[in-house]
C-alpha cells in the first residue's frame, strides 16, 4: 500500500493508490440544524437518477433519524464495531490527539486504525456486504428519540433544555461523499471506479463493472448499491451534468445538483474548491466553502476515522450529545457548536447564501448594513447587522443577493383576500 497525506486526520495514512489529486473537488456543506426531514431531496434524486426496473431499492440520497435510523440498516454501527474489533485485535486505542492544530491537521491528529488500516491484508479495506433486509426502507426508525424516563402519562419530566437534550433525534443527509481517497475504488478488482481529475467526482465504468460487488462492501458509508437487472453496482454520479453546466437551465455555469437545489429547508450548499497539488485546498477566503469549512470550521465531515476523506461536510446539530456527535465528526464538534451558536457578522451573511440559487457560488462579497440587534450569547455580548451578502457564479456574474433580515412584503389591500 502508498502513503497518502489526509488532513482530516492530521497524518499520513495507508492507501492502495499513490497520492494523486483532482485540480477542482465536488464539496458541499448541509446545515443540520435546519433540515425538516421532508425527504424531498430523496424524492429527487430517486425521480431523476433511479426510476428504473432494477433500482427499487436504491436511494442515492437518503435522510436517516439518528440516532437508530440508518440506510442501509445499521450501517454505521456495523463497521465502528468492525473497527473496534480492529482496535482491539492489533490492542490499539481510537483516539484524537486535538491539542495541536494547525493548517495541516485542522482537528487534530487522529492516532487510530482507518478503515484501510484495520484490515487483515484480504482487503484493501475492511467493510461487509449487507443483507437484503437492510436495504428494504431508507425511513427505518423515522421521527424516533431515544427513550427517556416520563411521568406516569409517559410524558418526559425533564423537557429540553440546551447545550444537551435529553431526548433527541436528529436528521443525518447522506449521499456518497465524493471521498478523496474512495474506499470504492479501492476495492475494485476490475479498476472500474474511478474519480474523474477536473472535478473530484466518483464515478463506476458500467462497461467494465462485473458486479463482484467489492466497492458495496468496502464503501464504510455504504454510497455504492448493487442492480440485479443489470449485475452491475451504481452510485450517486453528483448529478455531473448540472455539475459540468451542460444542463439547459445552467447558462453555462456549474449548477448544483438536484438533491441540494430542491431543498426547501435551505440546508444544502454545493460548490466546487479549487485543490493543489498536494490536496490541500488553495485558500480561498471568499469561497463560501473555504470560508465554512477552513476558515469558520463550523462543518465537518462525516466520520472521518474512516479515512476515506469525505467531501461533504455537515454543521452538527447544537442540541444533541455531544460525546455521540464527537462519534461521528470528530474533535472539532465543540468549537463548530459555539461558532454557530454565536456567529460572526461574516458567518451569518454567508449563512444566508444557502439554497437560493441553483448556480453554483464561487466568490461572495458583504456589503455593511445597520446594526439591529444586540443581546447576550452563552454571556457574551452579540450583535447582529443587516448586512447584505452577494454570490457570484463561476464567470463572476452576480448570482444572488440578499440580506441578513429578511424583507417583509404586505399584500396590497386590493389582494388581501386572493387565497
Ligand atoms: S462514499 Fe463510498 S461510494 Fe462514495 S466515494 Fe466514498 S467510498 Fe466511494
Ligand atoms: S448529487 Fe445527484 S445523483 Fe447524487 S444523490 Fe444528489 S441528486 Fe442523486
Ligand atoms: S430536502 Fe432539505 S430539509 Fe428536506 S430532508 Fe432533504 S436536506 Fe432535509
């Protein structure tokens, strides 16, 4: 195996590939906090991508109810245990070393096994193919807390209070995660997945996939699915027509994909990052994803001891705990919570850009507004201003603008009662 550079744990790591990188990366960040669990991202992608006989069972995008919900069934669950098993085999410790971090190693240094490293040298990574069962509903546990202890109606005595709710459920948007170094590929004995070099999106070769299904057991996010009808496995393609601006509606320009661009909770932003050489990214402050990943760090990816150096990033949600939140993101959880909780008058203009345009946005820019609110955050002084924020489009065209309070319209008298 290569030696390959992953940020996300702050170390080099093993990898079956050499380190190679694409010049720009398919990237988006979903707002957890704000997601309604409508599924109509689902519903999109499913309606564009996997209508066909063959494809029943297949949803590229889903919406899961942590903390029991999970398509495929149990799917993270599964290999944490595969990876404490490791652990445990090679008597190794999980742990983060977060109390150096710098440019290089932004949450830290992760110290334990990856999911190409636990493996017994069978596989390029260790993972399962799931069974059939679990795969029957992406909505299993939908809507479902964790049990608390009620009254004698059943009703919780404790209610809700932050920084912790004691009864929580929150929603988790997953899609393949356009990994740098995916564990799909990886696995592939027919070397049919590939991760195209102008925008960092995976893709499987149908004419050379055999459907040995190597890349549905190895991807640990479980993003690679299995078609009977044509005996070859299928994933997500991030919509990369739109990507590309070849769909009519684009102008030209990259658009975001249909799973982001229906969103009606304004969670999803999606964007491309331009990468050097080594696979850092080019800095970039006025890229709304450089800002909300690097330079903010509010987002963060999606188990990244897996190792696999996922491309969608998530701002975790505040009211959940947090020892399962560091679980799943990693060590930044904390200080991601208390910059949204408090955000910086840069943070809350760049907020407003998400889900407001299809185009893809590039470079924003803030003009000044009042102030016009002031109170007190976790004790500390906090200020909001109406300050306007504009996105441009890959041509830096102006693609939107808007401000942080919303402007109110009233029906003229003549239309007040046109429902
Ligand atoms: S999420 Fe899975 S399918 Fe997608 S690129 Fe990563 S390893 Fe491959
Ligand atoms: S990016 Fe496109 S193909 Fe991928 S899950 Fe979203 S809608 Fe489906
Ligand atoms: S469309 Fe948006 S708000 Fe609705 S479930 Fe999907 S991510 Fe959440």
């Amino acid at each position: 195996m290569a030696e390959v550079y992953n940020w996300q744990l702050g170390r080099k790591m093993k990898y079956v590939f050499e380190e190679a990188h694409p010049q720009k990366q398919f990237t988006a960040v979903f707002n957890i906090n704000r997601c309604i669990g409508c599924q109509t991202c689902t519903g999109a992608c499913k309606a564009t991508w996997t209508f066909s006989k063959g494809q029943e069972y297949m949803w590229w995008n889903n919406v899961e109810t942590k903390p029991y919900g999970s398509y495929p069934q149990h799917w993270d669950i599964k290999i944490l245990q595969m990876l404490d098993e490791a652990h445990a085999a090679q008597k190794k410790q999980a742990t983060w070393d977060a109390t150096q971090t710098d440019a290089k190693a932004p949450y830290g240094t992760y110290n334990g096994l990856t999911i190409f490293e636990a493996t017994d040298g069978n596989q390029n990574a260790i993972g399962y193919i799931p069974e059939d069962k679990e795969w029957r509903a992406p909505t299993f546990y939908e809507d479902t807390s964790n049990s608390y202890t009620g009254d004698n109606l059943g009703i919780s005595t404790q209610g809700v209070s932050l920084p912790e709710h004691q009864t929580w459920f929150f929603y988790l948007q997953r899609l393949c995660n356009h990994c740098t170094y995916p564990a799909c590929a990886a696995a592939c004995p027919r070397k049919a997945v590939y991760k195209r070099p102008e925008d960092g999106i995976v893709l499987i070769d149908p004419s050379r996939c055999r459907g040995y299904r190597k890349c549905v057991e190895e991807c640990p996010y479980k993003k690679s699915m299995y078609r009977g009808t044509t005996r070859t496995s299928e994933k997500c393609v991030a919509c990369y027509p739109r990507v590309e601006g070849n769909d009519p509606l684009s102008e030209g320009v990259p658009m975001e994909t249909r799973c982001m661009a229906v969103c009606p909770g304004k969670i999803r932003l999606n964007g491309l990052v331009d990468v050097a050489a080594d696979g850092s990214w080019v800095e970039d402050p006025k890229h709304p994803m450089y800002f909300l990943v690097k330079q903010e760090k509010i987002a963060l990816p999606l188990y990244p001891q897996f190792g696999t150096e996922p491309n969608i990033y998530y701002i975790p949600p505040r009211w959940a705990p947090r020892a399962y939140l560091h679980q799943m993101f990693g060590p930044g959880v904390e200080a991601a919570i208390a910059r949204y909780a408090a955000p910086s008058r840069e943070l809350l203009a760049v907020l407003q850009l998400f889900r407001t345009t299809q185009k893809m946005i590039f470079r924003y820019e803030i003009e000044e507004g009042p102030l016009v609110h002031e109170t007190e955050i976790n004790g500390k002084p906090w200020q909001m201003y109406n300050d306007t924020v504009i996105g441009f489009d890959a041509k830096g065209r102006e693609a939107v603008r808007l401000s942080v309070v919303e402007p109110l319209h009233e029906r003229p008298p003549e239309r007040l009662n046109t429902i």
